[in-house]
C-alpha cells in the first residue's frame, strides 16, 4: 500500500514525536506502508521547518532539515513530480499531494487539511485524516501481519 502525506503530517511528527502523524511515521519505518513524496512535497516541508517560529520549537538546524528530508527522499518512492491536476479548488496549492498519489498509484492521502480531506478522495485514492489511517487502515494492516504471523507458527 502506498500513501502520501501532506507536508503538515511531517511538521507535527517532529514538533510532537507521540502525536498521530509521528505514529503513523514510526508505520512507515516498521513497514506497514510505503510512503510516496514529490519534489513538490519535500520542498514545502522543508520550507516550513524553516520558519523561524517552528525552527524555534523544534530546534533543528537547517543541516538536520537537509539530512531528514534526504533520509525521507533515500527511503520513500520519489515521484517525478511532473503532473498537473486541478483536483482541490479551494486550495490548488494541495493539487501536489493529488498529483504524487497519482504518479505513485498510491491508495491513500493523509492529510488533516479540510481543503484535502473534505474531497473524501480523488480518482480512486482516498484522502483520509491522521485518525482515520490509524484506526482504520493501519490498524487492519497490523492485524492481517499478525494473523500471518500466528498462522506461520
């Protein structure tokens, strides 16, 4: 299964490293999905880490910025990041999260954007809240490995 997450899903892992969007960031690590980003996405989480109010929070330094988002780009499908949609109009700064999941035939967007999540979901991929993807979709993708793994013993 391959997910995108918009850029406020990585801020608010690293600002709260025990909130939902760092869980769902530790799935990701542990295998339970593959994340798909665009040159798009990077650079607006990047740029946003940026700021100095969150730079002042997180207390990152721009080499640790650089160094995550080459760990995120090293590890993720990167998408070429060339498709254009119109798919949020109340928000076309979102249509890059659209246009990734397409490029990357992903099933999902988790997004806590109400111009995203509104949408409910976009040419076949859903666009789903942090809560939503940990209840409902990660939830079953641990409990089908562990039916796996208790049928393999």
């Amino acid at each position: 299964m391959r997910v995108v997450l918009d850029a406020n899903q990585f801020v608010s892992a690293i600002l709260v490293p025990v909130g939902r969007p760092a869980q769902i960031l530790q799935a990701w690590r542990a295998g339970h999905f593959e994340l798909a980003l665009s040159p798009g996405i990077l650079a607006e989480v990047r740029r946003v880490l940026l700021y100095p109010r969150l730079q002042r929070k997180h207390g990152w330094t721009e080499t640790q910025i650089n160094d995550f988002l080459a760990g995120l780009t090293t590890a993720a499908t990167l998408t070429p990041g060339t498709l254009s949609v119109q798919a949020i109009p109340d928000d076309p700064t979102d249509d890059k999260y659209v246009a990734c999941a397409l490029e990357a035939e992903a099933q999902y967007i988790v997004s806590g954007d109400q111009h995203l999540t509104k949408w409910g979901g976009y040419q076949g991929i859903e666009i789903v809240t942090p809560a939503f993807f940990i209840e409902h979709v990660l939830a079953q993708v641990e409990q089908q490995e562990a039916d796996g793994e208790s049928d393999e013993t």
